[in-house]
C-alpha cells in the first residue's frame, strides 16, 4: 500500500487517496498471461501537514478513437480536488495526472480542468502531470524514447486559457511569475535523461514564488519530482 507507506514514511499527519483504476485483473503485457500485471489498484494522493476538509474524484473521460473493449482495461484517468485548512484560511488543490496518448482527449480534458479550476475561489494549487510540454518548447517531437509529435497540442494553452493561474517554474510558460533562463531546468521526462516538461505547478492567491525546481534523483518514477515554495 504505497499511500499508506509514503504518509508514514514522511510524517505529514494529513492525506487523502481517490481511487483513479481499480481492476481485478489487467491481461497486460498480452503474452504470456504469467506477465500480466493482474490486479490493479491505483489513484492519487494529496499528503499535507494541515487538515485536509474535503477530498474528491471528478473522473475523465477515456479517449473516444480506442474501442470499448479497449477502454475498459485502458488506464483510467482522473482529478483529485482538495480544500486544506491553513490555520482559517481555505486552500484549493488539485492533483492531475492527464491523458498521454491521445492529444484529443488529452486537451478535452484540460479544458474540463480549466472549467473546474474556474469555479474554485481563493488561493488554488493546481499540479501534477499535464503530459504536455509548454506551448514554446523548442522541441515537441523527434524525442528519440517516444514517438509522440506536440507540434500541434493545445493542452496547456486550453487549461490556461482565461484563468489567472502562474508557473511556478520556469517563463517559458504563459503567464509565468519568475525564473527566466533555458528550458532544460524545468525538464521531467524521461526521469533518467529528461528532454521536456509535462509536470507543473500551477499557483493562484500567493504574493510570490520563493524557491522552485526539479530534483535530478535517482528515479523512483519514470517522471522527475517537482517542487515550490510559494508565499501568502
């Protein structure tokens, strides 16, 4: 149990888990079935040192091109929306993990994070793994891990789209508060050599950004772990 673990392991009082994929076997890889992943259970998390009020699921939708069949052992995505107590005050976060493969669903789904986050008041954290690098990444395709082409994706320019959310790391995002200089200090992806950004943290109601980064671990994931130190 990786959330019961890692609450302990870092002793923050406070956490909360949606459940994002729950499957009682997963026939992945294909061949042979001594391989399959089998039973799957998977989501997010949110660990905080202040009480956390409320947590919640709000799913998305699966890419509509793959077949039923398809979707229904296909991994399943979802937001996971929390209000924090900060001593009175009232925090916004969302913990996102978006759509990979499909760039359709993948900035579906960012325009429904955009409507969401659009309806929450107050100071707001909005991060985790968009997918997406920033709409001027200087390179968007010929990765040479991945055959993926963003020439075209929209994700991040549709989440930002009429919302007063800032970046926390690097100006090569619109709208970013501070840090400008080169692309590759906010890279993520692949964790071992990364060449771009798909994980952010998005940031309304504070006065600034004091400190931010990624930490080149030794990976524990296949993305780079993301930080900030945002103040009131």
């Amino acid at each position: 149990d990786q959330f019961a673990y890692l609450a302990q392991a870092v002793g923050l009082p406070h956490a909360c888990f949606v459940t994002t994929w729950n499957l009682n076997w997963l026939p992945y890889p294909s061949w042979p079935p001594s391989r399959h992943l089998g039973r799957i259970h998977s989501g997010q998390a949110i660990l905080s040192r202040h009480p956390i009020r409320d947590c919640t699921r709000v799913e998305l939708p699966q890419p509509d091109e793959y077949p039923r069949w398809y979707r229904r052992f296909f991994l399943h995505r979802s937001l996971q929306v929390a209000t924090i107590d900060l001593g009175g005050r009232a925090l916004s976060a969302v913990n996102v993990h978006l759509e990979a493969f499909s760039q359709p669903n993948r900035e579906d789904q960012a325009t429904r994070l955009r409507d969401l986050v659009a309806g929450l008041a107050g100071p707001l954290i909005v991060a985790g793994d968009f997918n997406a690098p920033p709409p001027d990444a200087a390179q968007k395709s010929g990765f040479v891990d991945e055959d993926i082409d963003f020439s075209t994706d929209t994700t991040i320019a549709r989440f930002l789209d009429g919302n007063d959310l800032r970046a926390s790391l690097g100006a090569s995002d619109p709208g970013a508060s501070d840090a400008a200089g080169p692309e590759s200090p906010a890279f993520t992806f692949p964790a071992r050599a990364p060449t771009r950004r798909l994980d952010y943290v998005f940031h309304r109601g504070f006065a600034d950004v004091a400190l931010a980064g990624v930490d080149p671990v030794d990976p524990a994931s296949d993305h780079l772990p993301v930080w900030t130190t945002l103040r009131f």
